[in-house]
C-alpha cells in the first residue's frame, strides 16, 4: 500500500490528467448544474446528497489530478475534518469542501479554505441581520446553508488552479 501511495506522489507533473478546451466547457457547465443542484438542496432541505459530493469529486479528478492532489486532499482532509469535529460545520460540508481538493492548485489551498471562512462570514451576517427581523430562534433553528460558500469558494479556485 505504501508502494503505491510512493508511485502516486513520486510520478512526474507530465503525467496530469489535462483535458482541452472543448472538452473544458463541457466540464464547467456539467460542474455548474452539480453545483446548482447542491447549493438549491442546501437551502432548501440543509442536507448535501453523497451523489453530489462523489459527482463533484469525479469532475475535480478529471480535471486537475495530479502529484500534488493526494497532498492536496490529505491536508483539507485534516482540516475540515477537524472542522467537523468541533461542530463547527456539517459532515455534508466536509465531504463537499474534500471533493473539491483535486482540483485546486497546492499553492490556491489555503486561500480556498479562508475564502470558505470569508463566504461563510458574509453568510452568518445576512443571516444575523434576516434573524433580525424573524427572530433569531428561527434562523438558529434551521442553521446555516453553507453549501453556497463553499461551491462558489471551489469554483473560484478551480478557476484560479486551471
């Protein structure tokens, strides 16, 4: 098992999975109807589907698979993982958050996390100030939908990765 984790992080950058234009814009506009999909699931039922997640996680492969994605995916695990451990968000936002790694540029890592923690800011204060005028219970209540944050915080680096 190790031998092979070996060959995976020790093959060159030349053996990436790239696909061409035509083949890009297929792929932007299949990732953006997954994403619709779970970003209008999260607001409405607070609940992200496995399927999504596993979709987003096929398309991620495809289109940035490289050296880098195993280091890539090992470190965001650690760290959503941990975010989920202390209840600061969901299992579905983790797994969401996780799909999202092969994608991204090992140098865009860190900036896709803190744009996940700006987006998701932005999002608690419409929905403090929403709270304000339906009461604050209510929104509570029903949580925050913070599969928005993070789809428009993976598109954005998946964009800035390519």
């Amino acid at each position: 098992m190790l031998w092979v984790l070996f060959q995976i992080i020790s093959r060159p950058q030349s053996n990436a999975v790239h696909i061409d234009v035509k083949q890009s814009f297929y792929v932007g506009w299949l990732l953006l109807a997954i994403l619709s999909s779970v970003i209008y699931a999260d607001i409405l039922t607070r609940t992200i589907s496995n399927k999504l997640c596993l979709s987003i996680l096929c398309v991620s492969l495809l289109i940035g698979f490289s050296q880098f994605a195993l280091l890539n995916i090992v470190i965001g695990c650690l760290v959503l993982l941990a975010l989920y451990g202390f209840s600061i968000w969901g299992g579905g936002d983790s797994k969401l958050a996780i799909a999202f790694l092969p994608a991204i540029s090992e140098q865009y890592l860190w900036w896709y996390l803190l744009f996940i923690a700006f987006l998701g800011g932005v999002l608690a204060l419409i929905y403090l100030i929403y709270g304000c005028f339906v009461g604050i219970e209510r929104v509570k209540q029903n949580g925050l939908p913070y599969g928005m944050p993070i789809c428009l915080s993976g598109l954005f680096f998946i964009a800035a990765s390519i």
